[in-house]
C-alpha cells in the first residue's frame, strides 16, 4: 500500500457500529440526514432515468443544477456567482475536498486544519498528498487563534482548510476570527479551503462567513465546498460542489474529470429541478434543530457534563466527567448500557489520548427520540461513575 493510504486511519466510530446496530442502539453519532427529499427533485430524478439521462453528464456539472447552486449561492449571500466559471459540481462534499486539495497543494505541503476536526478531514488532505498541521481551537469558546495559526506556519503551508459552521465543536467563526484568518492568509499567501455544508444551520442570529458572502477580500484565494447533502436530505444522492475564481475552477475541473468524470447525471437532474429553498422551510428547519440543540446541551449538563453552547451546525461536543477512560471505551459503555450510540472524542483530535472523555452527540433525530436517549445517557453517567484507572 502507498504510505498516503496507509496514513488514513479508520474511523472510530466503525469499530462501534456493529455492536450498536445488532443491539439497536439510538444513533446519535453520525450526522445522516432522516427524511427524505422534496419530491419534486425525487420525481425530476425518476424522469430523468425514464427519459434516458444514462450517459455523462457534462463533467463540470449540468448546467441546470450549476445554475441552481448559482442562484441559491447568488441570492442567500448577496454576491454574484458564475456558474459557467465559477462553480463545479462534485461527488458531494467530499469529493469536492479532494479535488480542492488536490488542485491547491503539492505532495509534501502543508495544510493548517484547526482542531478539533471533521474527522475525514486529515484524511482527505493526506490522499491528497499534503500533510496536515494541527492547529488548536483554543479556550472553553473553541476560537481560531491567529498567534496560534501563525506558529504553525512553515515554508511548506499552502492553504487553510476551515469547516464552518464547524464540527464537531458547533462554532460559527465570527469576524475577528476571519479579520485574522484573512490577515495571515495574505502574509503567507495560503489557499483558504472552506467546507460550508453546514451553512445553512446557523443559530440565535449568528451570522455565516464566508469568502462568497461577509468576507469578499478572501474570494480570489478561496475554495468554498459546499453540498446538497444536509440541506435537501439527499446524502445518498452524493451531490455537491466547488465554488472558485475562474482560474482555479478551470484546474478543478480537470482534477474533477480525473476523479469522477462527475456526479450522476440523473441525480443532477433531480436536484435541479428543485427551485431555490423557500426561507420559511429554511427557518423552520433552522428552529426545529435549534430546539433540538437546546434539549442536547441541557441534557447533556444534566449529565455532569460540560457544553459550550453551538452556534451552528448538527453537532454537539461535550466533555464527560469520564475523563480517565479511553473515549472509545466511554462509547461502547454507552452503546452497551445506555443503548445510544455517540461519536468518541477520539474522532476529532489528532493525538492519542486528546479526545479523553469527549462525546459527540448529532441532533439528527426527532425531540423524542433525543429526549428518550439522552436520559439513558443521563443514567448511566450519573449512577455509575468510570473508576479511574491506575
Ligand atoms: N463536511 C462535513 C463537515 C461533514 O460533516 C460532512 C458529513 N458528515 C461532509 C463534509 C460530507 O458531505 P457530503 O455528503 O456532501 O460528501
């Protein structure tokens, strides 16, 4: 095996899944949306396969579904996004990572990652051929440090990739954070690579930043990934895209075609069909998750444990008194007597032992469930406190 496949660990969570599948457990570790899409992207699908949409799509993306992210991009953020030029459309997110990565480094470049991570994220720059720099959020309100970036700098940093609104740590990065971001970008001359496809879940009027939209001084060194993943529940589609000056989209492009060829052509077809969202469907959605947040970090303080409130996003991470165990072991405890299934600290953090004692909880299921869950995590936590080992 090549030592960039050998540097990819194996998710953490995929030594729990089988166990907390055959006992039934809650899942509350992966971010899966529940639901389905609008029919109305489900019906165009269906008729696109029956009106013979079975060859390539044009490898970019099809027109009608880059129009579409165009437009929606366009209206929600107030900018202008080309989408002849400017955006490709991606085998989801991750895909569009890859190929941002791919396009923006060479092998042995550095890529500044804060920490704690998405945890595909290390993986995707290393298949990519960079190695990533760790560079930690810092304090209890997890902030993107700009003295902290800057010591991580070497003659061999390209590029910066920012997921935000962020997982695990559910922050939004606010404006001092990009003043500083932007700053030290343009001292070293770094690609920012954003992952955004959280970016429509944004809460208590926290505003989304980004290079398209808020933060335009970026755009011309800028990757916006973003996906049609969480926002259209159609995670399963694999559907998302690049947003990047001109020049930079006409390299990943041909990275793109190297790729994939593209995303499936039917498929795109579905999801164009589907006009921009409606804001009140958004803003619904929006409450219903910032509910869910609420109930989780109340939950979860009931159950000693300690939460910095997200701002954003499907996630909420939060420190355990359990902090002698491995958190590997904290989760199965939790799948094998809580019945709920958490992501392990461990999945987020770059050296051993640094996630001790976190969970990950994802607000993907309905208030019940959550409600349901979190009290058998409650329980469990609070009567049987995790001896610690010698
Ligand atoms: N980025 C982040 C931060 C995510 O949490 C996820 C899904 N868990 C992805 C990317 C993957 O997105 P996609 O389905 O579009 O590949």
């Amino acid at each position: 095996l090549s030592r960039r496949t050998s540097a990819v660990a194996p998710m953490a969570l995929a030594a729990l899944l089988p166990a907390a599948r055959e006992s039934g457990a809650t899942d509350l570790a992966l971010g899966i949306p529940r639901g389905s899409p609008p029919g109305a992207a489900v019906e165009a699908a269906v008729a696109a396969l029956r009106s013979g949409s079975h060859q390539y799509a044009d490898p970019a993306g099809s027109p009608e579904l880059r129009h579409a992210v165009a437009a929606g991009l366009g209206a929600v953020r107030g900018v202008r996004v080309d989408a002849e030029h400017e955006v490709t459309i991606s085998a989801g997110a991750t895909e569009g990572l890859l190929v941002a990565l791919i396009a923006a480094t060479d092998p042995g470049d550095e890529v500044l990652v804060p920490e704690p991570f998405y945890e595909n994220h290390p993986g995707v720059v290393d298949l990519a051929g960079a190695s990533a720099r760790f560079v930690p959020l810092t304090g209890e309100g997890r902030r993107l440090d700009g003295l902290a970036l800057e010591a991580a700098v070497t003659p061999r940093t390209r590029a910066v990739l920012l997921n935000n609104p962020h997982n695990p740590t559910g922050r939004v990065f606010d404006r001092a954070e990009f003043d500083a971001l932007t700053a030290l970008c343009e001292r070293h001359d770094l690609t920012l690579i954003t992952d955004e496809v959280y970016d429509r879940f944004v809460y208590d009027g926290h505003r989304h930043l980004s290079p398209v939209g808020g933060v335009p001084r970026l755009r011309h060194r800028s990757i916006v990934v973003g996906s049609l993943s969480k926002t259209r529940a159609m995670s399963g589609w694999r559907l998302g895209y690049c947003l990047a000056p001109a020049p930079v989209t006409a390299a990943l492009r041909r990275v793109h075609e190297r790729t994939t060829l593209g995303a499936p052509h039917p498929l795109q077809r579905g999801a164009a069909a589907l006009g921009p969202e409606a804001e009140a469907e958004v803003a619904s959605v929006r409450a219903e998750f910032e509910l869910r947040r609420d109930l989780v970090c109340d939950g979860l303080r009931e159950a000693g444990c300690t939460v910095h409130t997200p701002q954003g996003g499907w996630f909420v991470l939060a420190r355990t008194a359990a902090l002698a165990g491995d958190s590997a072991e904290l989760a199965r405890e939790l799948v094998e007597r809580a019945g709920v299934l958490v992501a392990p600290g461990a999945s987020f953090f770059a050296s051993p032992g640094a996630g001790r004692g976190w969970i990950r909880v994802a607000l993907v299921r309905d208030r019940d469930r959550l409600a349901a869950a979190l009290a058998r995590v409650t329980a469990h936590l609070t009567r049987t406190p995790i001896a610690p080992r010698s």
